[in-house]
C-alpha cells in the first residue's frame, strides 16, 4: 500500500530536518533510511516506498518528551531491545498522528543524545 500523501510530507518534512542538523548524513542499512552523526544512528527513517507502514524511531531521553511520544498513536517503544535504551517509534500513517514540527522536536531531542559536543554547540549558535 502506497503511504498516504500527508504521511509522506511529514515523511520528507522531517528527513530534511534532521539531515540539515550540523554533521548529520544519510545512509540506507537494512534497505532503510537512516540519520547518522559522527557514525551512530539518531534517527530511523524506515522506508518511503510503500513496503512497509511509515516512521520514525528516535532517541528520547528526556522523560517528558518520552512520554509524550508515547501517546502518539501506535507509538510504542522501539524493537530488537531499543526500547529499554529510550528509542520510539512513531508510525506516521496513524489518523491523529504527531505534526511535522512536533517530531522534528523529537529527532532534535535525539540528536542532542547523540551528537558530539561541539556539534550541538554549533546547533546552538544557529
């Protein structure tokens, strides 16, 4: 089933977002896109191509954000044992699913759990 066309703008919004985050690159492990930072995942961008539903799993540390993820709807906590590390996934299909702006604030949350120092140094001064 092809994702639906609101799933992919989210989809797009948010890769663009997190690929524009300071020494973040792109690559696609296990046939599924991936944002790295100085080679370590922070966000999973799972697959636009229809094959399976649309996602995004990110790092939360913080137990608000956390939290809150989880109330997404058919959020729940990430597979393959991440979830005990803080990792959730976010289905993007869902009627009532996150905005756009929302999990662009989670893959940012991710990203800062991740990155080296001076690079969320350099977020910062942005």
């Amino acid at each position: 089933m092809a994702p639906t066309k609101n799933a992919l703008k989210k989809w797009e919004k948010v890769r663009e977002f997190a690929l524009g985050l300071p020494g973040a690159g792109e690559e696609f492990p296990w046939g599924e896109t991936v944002a790295k930072v100085n080679k370590k995942v922070f966000v999973f961008l799972g697959v636009s191509d229809g094959s399976y539903p649309m996602g995004v799993t990110v790092k939360l540390k913080d137990e608000v954000a956390h939290a809150h993820a989880l109330t997404a709807p058919g959020a729940e906590p990430a597979g393959y044992g991440l979830g005990k590390a803080g990792w959730v996934s976010i289905p993007l299909e869902e009627q009532h699913a996150p905005a756009a702006e929302l999990l662009c604030d989670w893959i940012e949350e991710s990203y800062r759990t991740i990155a080296p120092k001076r690079l969320i140094a350099e977020l910062d001064t942005r």
